[in-house]
C-alpha cells in the first residue's frame, strides 16, 4: 500500500497488473514516474518473444552473476577475469565505486593493476558510511604488504570526494603511495556549468602554458 500511495501524486493510476509493474519500474535508479509508465506500456505491447527474452536474462543475472571475492567487481566465477589474470601488477590497487567504473578504465587501456570496488561511497545524506562499503575487506588486501600504490579513483563529487580523503587518512600509517586520480574541466565544456568541485579541481590541476 505504500509503494502505491507514492504515486498517488501522479495524474494516471492503472488497476493492478499494469500499476503493479510500473510501481516496481518506478523503484529502479533513474526512473521517474513517466518513464516507467513509457516503459511499462512498451513492453505491453511487445512481442512476447521479447519480453520472455528480457525475462530469462534478468532471472539469469540473479542467479548466476556474483561479487569477485577479492575485488568485489561483478562475476560469474568466484574471483572476476581481472583478479585471475597472472599479468596485471600485484601492486597497484585502483579503488572505484562500482564495477561500471572498472569497465570505464578498462576501455582507456592504460590500467595494468588490480581493482577494488568498494560497492559505493560516503554519503551521510543516504545513511552510507565506511562500515557499508568495502573498505575493511581493502584493509585486508593492503595488510600483506605487497601493494606499493593505491590509486584513489572514486566520483569527483562531494561523495567520492569524502571517501577518498577518508581512505587517504586510513592508509596514510601504511606508508602507501596513495595518489588521486586527475580531473578538471571537461574538453568542449562551459565554465558556468562546471560545479564547484570540478571547478576546484580544475584550479588545483593548472599548469603552465608554453608559448
């Protein structure tokens, strides 16, 4: 009942199946109200072909697909193609927020190292702090002394932000190399749209202008 009464506010309620699939549409990140009424009434009138296709992988997915239990980056085996790779460098970590990151690295192909996925980030706003994240299973990794660089690679918003000055502050008896991962304004973008802390990173990374 209060799933529905959330959509109390909207002008159009649809009586039980088809409510039911837009309210549970509604529940994914990203998804107003409109867009999961767009959705619910294309697959409404998709092939049933499709929408069996959709439904297998999504029950596959559930299944089959896990956390890495070294990294925490999504896999079908117990340790992700990465961790089982004999050629990445023992002794660099890059630390991400979600595996999507590692897949947005991975595409630069300038990364030899490992991963870890901490699963999110500090958000106090969200009731998200350390102990929600995977950092004490980082501690773990970092305990055995092999690891010489951890490279800080989380969002740079407020969120990401906080969590890698908290992991810095963490590591920092460790006498890692911990660096932090480059970032300023974007190529083609406008300076009145940059936030602040883009904009202060941008500050923070100027150099030198050769002529």
């Amino acid at each position: 009942m209060a799933r529905r009464a959330c959509w109390a506010g909207s002008k159009t309620l649809y009586e039980g199946a088809v409510q039911d699939l837009i309210d549970e549409l509604g529940r994914l990140p990203g998804v107003g109200p409109k867009s999961a009424q767009r959705i619910a009434f294309h697959l409404l009138a998709a092939d049933p072909v499709d929408v069996r296709r959709l439904v297998t992988a999504l029950t596959e997915v559930k299944e089959r697909v896990k956390f890495c239990r070294i990294c925490g980056n999504v896999t079908e085996q117990d340790e992700c193609r990465i961790c089982r790779d004999p050629r990445r460098d023992l002794a660099v970590i890059c630390v991400v927020e979600e595996s999507k990151d590692v897949v947005a690295i991975e595409k630069t192909r300038e990364f030899r190292g490992r991963y870890h996925v901490l699963g999110g980030a500090i958000s106090p706003i969200e009731g998200i702090g350390p102990d929600d994240l995977r950092v004490r299973e980082l501690m773990t990794r970092l305990a055995d002394g092999v690891v010489t660089e951890l490279i800080l690679a989380t969002d740079p918003n407020l969120e990401g932000e906080a969590t890698a000055a908290y992991l810095a502050r963490l590591v920092k008896p460790m006498g890692l190399n911990v660096t932090r991962l480059a970032s300023g304004l974007p190529v083609g973008g406008d300076l009145e749209y940059a936030d602040e802390v883009t904009l202060g990173r941008a500050f923070e990374g100027r150099r030198s202008v050769d002529l």
